[in-house]
C-alpha cells in the first residue's frame, strides 16, 4: 500500500491541491501498479513560521532570496 506525503506551506487553494493528490495518485498507480484505492496521499500544511532553509525563517520577508544562499 503507498502512501505519499506532501509536506509544504499553508495554501488557501484547494482545488491545486485536489488536482495534486490526484496526479500523485494515478502517477503512483500507473508505475507501480498498486490499485487506485490501496493509494493514500496526504499534504502536511506547516505553517511558514515553523519552516527554515538555510537558517531563514519561511516568514521572513527576504526568504526567496537568502534561504538560497550558496556560501
């Protein structure tokens, strides 16, 4: 049984985010085979606050920019 986890920031978008567990799941269902309804898909919201890359808050209004710091 697969199970995919999404993990990303909050979004008020709901329909992306149908449409994405659905390409996940026939994607998932198409190379391995597995019945559709053996497939789970879930999206984990965290929170911008509670997410860093390269040490910078996602909040932080310059993330884009230093988060992908290269020195």
């Amino acid at each position: 049984m697969p199970i995919v986890s999404v993990t990303t920031w909050p979004t008020d978008n709901d329909e992306q985010c149908r449409e994405l567990m659905e390409e996940l799941t026939a994607t998932v269902h198409r190379i391995t085979g597995a019945p559709l309804d053996k497939i789970t898909v879930y999206v984990r919201e965290v929170p911008r606050e509670r997410w860093s890359e390269g040490g910078v808050l996602g909040s932080n209004p310059e993330f884009a920019k230093l988060s992908r710091r290269t020195g």
